[in-house]
C-alpha cells in the first residue's frame, strides 16, 4: 500500500511511484503467518509468507487488476472471482477454487441492512482472497477471530470461513426460535394479541436465513461436480454440507412453526371480527322494530294513538320496548341468539 507524505519533510525516496499505487489492491485487511505468530494488517503480505490471507474491497478498480495480474490465479478464476454475478457458485479450475457464497450485508455503521449480499472467495495452494462489493458481516467477525488466532493454513481458514457464516445463521436461528417459543407461550396464556409486525419480521428474517444456508449449498454442491477436486477439499465441502443441511432443516422447521402461530393469528382475528358482527347484527335487529314504532309516532298527521293525554309518551316508549322484546324472542327462538 502507498504511505501518506509527510508535509514536514520534501525526501523524495518518500515518494510512491504513481505506477505502483496503481496496481496494489484496494485492500481492506490482509493476515499471513510468520514463523509461531498470524500477522493481521491492510497491507499486501509478504510474496515468501506461507500462507496469505487478502479481504478486498472489489469495488476499488486496483483489486480487480491485481486479482488479474497478481494473484496467480486462472483468468477463469479471475473473472468469475471479479464479476458482480451475486448468485451462488463453486467451481474448480486450473488448480483454484472460487465459490460466491451468500452473506448479510450491513452499512457503515455495522447495522445488518436486510440485504444479502455475496461474499467472494478465491483460493490456491499457500492464498486465500475474499472479496466484497458492499460491506458484509462475516468478514468483520472474521477479522477480530483473527486478531486472536495462531497461525493459519489453507485448509484451516477455509473452514473458519465456513464456520463463522454458520455461526452467523445459527445465532439468528436460535434467536428466532426462542422469539417463536415466546409468542406461542404468550397464545397459549391468553396475554393478549402478540403483534403481527414482529411475526412479519420474523419470517422475512427466516426467508433470508434459508437463502443463505441454501445458496451455501447450492454452491459446495456445484464444486462437488468439479473434476479434479483434491481429496483434502472434498472431505471439507462433503463435512461443511452436512452441517449446512441440518442447520436449514432446522430453519424450515421454524418457518413451519411461523406459519402455524400466523394461521392461529389469523384464525383469532377471524373469530373476533365475526364476534363483533354478530354483536352488530343482533344490536341492529333490535333497533328496528323500535325505530319503526318511534317513526310511526313521529308522523305528523291526525288520529295518532296516545295523541291526546299526559301519558302518550310513556305509552309509545313501552310499546318500542315491547317490539324490541318481541324481536329478542323470536331470534332466540330461531336460535339466532347464543344463550
């Protein structure tokens, strides 16, 4: 990487030529092994390292040339490794593995987005570059596991990968079942309507979970095919899978569950809505024989019962009441009214 000037001193062996800063990749962190220790820095690691380990930012033109250029991998390698091609993909060429796995992205603020985005990872004997176009979540966990880990090779930062996108989809998995667990608890109890908003959030957070774990799969089951796969590989993609295809059984189980505690919801609003209806209705029923005799003696015309003396008011009064009885009667009768 090119070191900033130094605005007290005009040494010019300071200076970076411009051709060279042209080509370094645009890295966001790197770590390789040096002697006993993992070295973590943003710097390109030594060419005699080991093992090197480079994330890019493949947004940063510089990474896509470099990746071409620099980093020894087949130019079908290459431009599947760069392209913008989100879908997952595993493939085996010319010595390297690439794979295009799913992955949360988050902002600049480290808040996941709701997004899936897709981690890029491109890998031959002695390097490992993974590469990104948005910020996404596992390599920042990946960052700080590193920071306090001991020296890595191949087959051991592949499986960390593997295991931290894991761990990221199991936690959300846990955390929503236990939030599954507490809404039907709270149905169970009768505590009132839980919030449809959170079972919405839910689901659409299990839909994200189950494309993550099953792009994974789609793309080690697509590597699997590949001719020429070292055994070493094959043993690590048929173990990741496996834990990869319990862990969306698990998450379908919970969408199941989802789904049942949405129809129970549904059902209960059904019920309460044709509840307040049916109160709607018998209320109504009851009215209208006694507004129809409030209108009759509401007619301004000659020979109105109860016209003439002090207790004609009283009187229509008792015969509405009385219509309103009569009609209660008959619907029980009818068996239109719930003793």
């Amino acid at each position: 990487m090119s070191r900033p000037l130094d605005p007290e001193t005009n040494d010019e062996t300071d200076l970076v030529p411009i051709a060279a800063s042209l080509v370094e990749p645009g890295i966001i962190w790197s770590c390789w092994s040096e002697g006993d220790r993992l070295v973590v820095d943003h710097v390109e690691p030594p060419a005699d390292a080991p093992f090197r380990w480079i994330h890019l930012d493949l947004c940063d033109r510089r990474s896509v040339r470099w990746v071409a250029r620099e980093a020894g991998l087949p130019a079908a390698a290459a431009d599947l490794f760069t392209d913008i091609e989100t879908r997952p993909e595993g493939r085996w060429a010319g010595g390297a593995m690439v794979l295009i796995l799913p992955d949360l992205e988050r902002d600049f603020n480290a808040v996941e987005t709701g997004r899936i985005g897709a981690l890029r990872l491109a890998y031959r004997d002695g390097l490992l570059v993974t590469g990104r176009h948005r910020p996404l979540r596992t390599p920042d966990t990946l960052r700080g596991l590193l920071a306090s880990s001991g020296p890595l090779d191949g087959g051991t930062a592949l499986d960390l990968v593997f295991a931290t996108l894991g761990n990221l989809v199991a936690e959300r998995t846990h955390m929503l079942l236990a939030e599954q667990l507490a809404l039907e608890d709270q149905i169970l109890a009768d505590e009132g309507t839980p919030d449809t908003r959170l079972l919405v959030g839910m689901r659409r957070l299990s839909a994200r979970l189950h494309r993550i774990t099953a792009g994974m799969r789609t793309a080690l089951h697509r590597l699997e095919g590949e001719p020429g796969l070292p055994p070493d590989l094959a043993a690590l993609i048929e173990r990741q899978s496996a834990r990869l295809g319990a862990l969306d059984r698990e998450i379908i189980a919970v969408q199941g569950q989802l789904r049942l505690l949405r129809d129970e919801l549904d059902l209960q609003a059904s019920q309460r809505t044709n509840h307040n209806v049916y109160l709607l209705s018998v209320v109504t029923a009851l009215f209208v024989p006694a507004t129809l005799v409030t209108g009759f003696f509401g007619m301004n015309t000659g020979g109105l019962p109860f016209a003439r003396g002090a207790g004609g008011t009283l009187l229509a009064a008792i015969a509405a009441a009385a219509c309103s009885g009569v009609t209660w009667l008959a619907l029980r009768r009818m068996g239109l009214i719930r003793r």
